[in-house]
C-alpha cells in the first residue's frame, strides 16, 4: 500500500512539483530517509509543531528529534537539505554583465588566476550579455584544453543562451594557444551554431596575462574555416 501511495506522489511531483503544499513535499522528502514507514503523519507533526516550512529548515538537531517519530535519519536528512538551501543563498550574487574584454578579464581573474591545474569554464550569456549559468569542465591537463562535446551541448541546449564565451587556463604562464585549444574552439564554435547562439570569444589566462582569440583575431579565422553553409555546400558537391 505504501509503495504504491509512494510512486503516485513521485509522478506526481515529478509532472507538477509546485502543485504540492508544505507538508506534501516534506512527506515526499521523507520517503527517503524512512523507507517502510506512513511518512505523512510525522510530515503534519513538523508542520504542526515548528509552523512552517522554513521553521522546519531552521530547527536544530535536538529540537526535530523532539517530535514524535524523527530520529537520527530524519534529522540528518532535514538538516543537510537546509544546509544545502543556505549555501546555495550565500552563493547567489547579481548577474554580471561581460560586455567588455575588461569586464571578461575581471571575471576571469577571479575564477582562473592562481591555479596550479588547468581548469575548462563555459560561460552562456543572455541578449543583454548577463551570465545565465558558468558552467565548469574540471581540472585539465597543462596547457591544454578539453571537454566532453556531448555534455557541452547538452548545456548549451538546456540554458539556451544569446552568446557564449569559454576561456581556461595555462598554468605554465604561457598563453599562447596549442592545436588542442584550436581544434576544441573549432568544436563548441560549431555547436554554437548549431543551437544559434554566437561564440564570443576563448580566453586563455595565466598569472601575468590574457590571450583573447577575438582580439587576436583567432576567433574570426576558424569562424570563416568552420562555417556551416560552406561545409554542408561543400559536402553536397
């Protein structure tokens, strides 16, 4: 009876999440930390107890394992999701606009400068030039840029953005680009165009200095050896 009520709750929340009240999405987020038991009654007795949703989220240990029926698990499982909704609150700045080198180069100087590994980000901008999302590759190796084409897609796809920007690191301090940085700014520049969003430019970083393929003109180079018309005339020759 329990696994059935519990998969009907979960393809519900999963077609409609905002149609849920308080003590729903608690009873839902209980399923997991409490396999075998009713999870709606103790979901009503933290509602009726602390008031609130976000009372719950703010309670500490000992005042959860008051209520009747919340034991270590659940008190574990309530306080790392309010912890989790709190870091994420601290990270939450204003979208910064990259409308200028100068502005890219800031961004850039706080994210990548320093590093002792190279480090892949893909920044995806709305029309106004404002983040939508900074997405991070991992630790590369030296001087050289990498990252998986399927997942950089699938991003771009998903946060459907006006304009894009990638940038790494060079570790070493030398800027200069390898084959490997062209032939990956070759690839997301061709996916680019396959989603209509337009690549701004690749930025390498290193403690003392910045290498911009637009500014270098770089960019405008592999745009016009890798443009889509020209390659989808050239194979219906």
């Amino acid at each position: 009876m329990h696994a059935g009520h519990r998969a009907r709750m979960i393809e519900k929340f999963l077609n409609n999440p905002d149609a849920f009240s308080e003590h729903e999405l608690l009873e839902i987020m209980l399923f997991y930390s409490v396999p075998r038991k009713n999870t709606n009654d103790i979901a009503h007795r933290l509602i009726r107890t602390f008031g609130s949703l976000d009372n719950v989220f703010n309670a500490t240990a000992k005042e959860l394992k008051a209520v009747s029926g919340v034991g270590d698990k659940i008190a574990t499982q309530i306080l790392l999701t309010a912890t989790i909704i709190k870091q994420i609150a601290r990270k939450e700045k204003p979208k910064r606009q990259m409308l200028s080198f100068n502005a890219i180069k800031g961004v850039l100087s706080e994210r990548l400068k320093g590093l002792e590994n190279e480090k892949f980000l893909l920044f995806l901008l709305d029309k106004n030039y404002k983040e939508k999302a900074v997405i991070e590759f991992g630790d590369r190796q030296k001087d050289s840029v990498s990252a998986d084409v399927t997942e950089i897609a699938n991003v771009i796809a998903l946060h459907k953005p006006t304009f894009a920007i990638i940038a790494h690191n060079h570790p070493s301090g030398n800027t200069f680009p390898s084959e490997q940085d062209d032939s990956t700014t070759k690839q997301i520049n061709l996916l680019c165009n396959l989603h209509n969003v337009q690549l701004v430019d690749h930025v390498i970083v290193s403690d003392e200095n910045f290498y911009s393929y637009h500014h270098n003109y770089r960019l405008s180079e592999i745009k016009r050896s890798a443009d889509l018309n020209k390659i989808l005339m050239s194979q219906g020759e």
